[in-house]
C-alpha cells in the first residue's frame, strides 16, 4: 500500500515538475522581448548599436524618453488615441449591447434571419477596397469618426452579451414588465448593470482594438498629423528609422532605441489596465465559447 502511494506520488511530482518547467519556460519566452525591449529603451542609443545588451541597460540614460517626449507628434497620437479609445468602447458597448439584448429574446420577430445575416458576417467581408470606396462615399475620409463609426459593432461581442443575458433570465425582464417599464428602461436600467463582468470583459477587447489600431490612420486619412494616433506614430518611427522631432534629440540616441522607448510608451496603459480587468477577461472568454 504504501508502495503504491510513493508511485502515486512521484508520478505527480515528476509530471507536475515538467508542467511547470514548460510553463515557466513559456512564460520567460513570452517575457523576453518585453525585457529586450524595456533594456533598450534605456541604453544609450550608440552603445546599443555594438550590441551585447539582452536584459539590463549597459549604459543607462533617459534620453531615449526624452526625446520621444520632446516630439509634439506623440502628444498629438497619444491624445487621439485616448480620444478614441474612451469614445470607441463606450459607443461601441453601447450600440452592440443594445443589439445583444433584441438578439437574447425569444420572441425577436425574424430571429432566425438576424441571427443568420450576423454569422454570414463574421465569414465574409466586402474587403478593403469596397469599404475604402463606402468610407469616401459617408464623408469619412480624413474625418475622426472614422475610428468610431466602423468598430460600433462586432458580432462575436454581440454573441458573448447575448450570451450572458439569457442567463439573466426572462422572470426579471417580466417583472420589470409588469411594473410598467418600456424595452429600453429594461435594457438600460436592468440589464446593463447586472452585466457588469462581461461588459468590463468586451469593453477590455473593444480598447484594446482601439488602443492598438493603426489600420484606418494608414488607409483613411491623408496622414495628416493632427489625424495620427499613437500605434502609426509608433509604426512610422519603425518603419521609416527616423528619429522624433524635438530639441532633445541628441547624437546619444538611434532611431532603434527611440523606437524602443516608444513601445513601452505605448504598452503601460494596457499593462497597467489588464491586471485589474484579467478576472472579467477570463470569466468573457469561457461565455464566448457558449453556444445557444
């Protein structure tokens, strides 16, 4: 007996040992670049380019920030970008909620047909040159509510609310009802604030598409820079290696280095945002999965 609990036991041990090397090995990989990145942004910008720095600064400045700070065209992104990200969710939650909330009930009339016209739409798309043409047509050409209008609306957010609202189930939306409240009072008064955690969950995915997006500066404006955001600031720095704009550029900083410190600009919002949000996060994911 005993014998056969030592087998037990370190058959687990053993296989628990492996699980957890491969999940701290997935977790270093995944963590590295990150490292790689926040190191260089920190480096002396000559001293980075002669190579050798993998995880710490070897020779630590703060002109790489600086000089990304001293550039009017990050203020200019970063306000756009958080203009649109805060405008974005909340408009976007709104108008797919409210969607949601007509799909979850059984007597919507021509349910089947809505629920089919919305999953053809996550197969097909009318591609990008359809939607460039319908863009000029709307007037949204070079015009801010580009980055709301398109992103109202998502289908699989849809089927997540949709999703959570049927477990509400109907007994409170038939009490609310007898008490003489209009399908928009229950919607907004009943429902939206019992949906808290996958609201907070499909707002999180909706700001971060928001947040990372540098799509619709490329195709739907002239690239005028009171129009950029802060991800095609980021992806011009890159692309073209060119260095900021600013009196605080100096010969101790390299267009690799800027770039690098422009990322970790770009990523602390999320990274300071997610953790706190992380338990919706997962608790949305596991209601998206469902099916009705």
């Amino acid at each position: 007996m005993k014998k056969e609990r030592l087998h037990k036991t370190t058959s687990f041990s053993v296989s628990g040992a492996v699980i957890i090397f491969i999940l701290v090995l997935i977790a270093l990989i995944t963590l590295y670049p990150f490292v790689y990145t926040l190191a260089g942004s920190f480096n002396d910008g000559t001293d980075f380019e002669k190579g050798g720095v993998w995880l710490f600064p070897r020779v630590f400045t703060l002109d790489n920030y600086t000089a990304v700070f001293s550039d009017y065209r990050l203020w200019i992104g970063l306000g756009n970008t958080v203009l649109r990200t805060v405008v974005g969710t909340a408009a976007a939650l709104i108008v797919t909620s409210c969607v949601a909330y007509a799909m979850s009930q059984r007597e919507l009339p021509c349910k089947r047909f809505f629920r089919v016209f919305n999953v053809i739409t996550m197969f097909f798309s009318g591609g990008i040159v359809p939607f460039f043409l319908v863009v000029n047509i709307l007037g949204l050409y070079d015009n801010f509510l580009v980055y709301i209008l398109p992103s109202l609306y998502s289908v699989y957010n849809m089927i997540v609310i949709s999703t959570f609202f049927r477990g509400i189930g109907q007994g409170v939306r038939e009490a609310a009802i007898l008490d003489g409240a209009s399908e928009m009072r229950i919607w907004w008064s009943v429902f939206m604030p019992m949906s808290t955690p996958v609201l907070a969950t499909v707002g999180l995915w909706i700001a971060v598409m928001h947040w990372n997006s540098y799509l619709p500066t490329l195709l739907y404006t002239s690239k005028d820079e009171s129009m950029w955001t802060l991800q095609y600031y980021l992806m011009r720095i890159i692309k073209d290696a060119a260095l900021p704009e600013g009196d605080a550029v100096n010969e101790n900083v390299t267009a690799q280095t800027i770039s690098f410190a422009a990322m970790v600009i770009a990523m602390i919002p999320i990274v300071c945002v997610y953790p706190f949000l992380q338990k919706y996060f997962a608790k949305g994911a596991a209601l998206g999965s469902l099916k009705e």
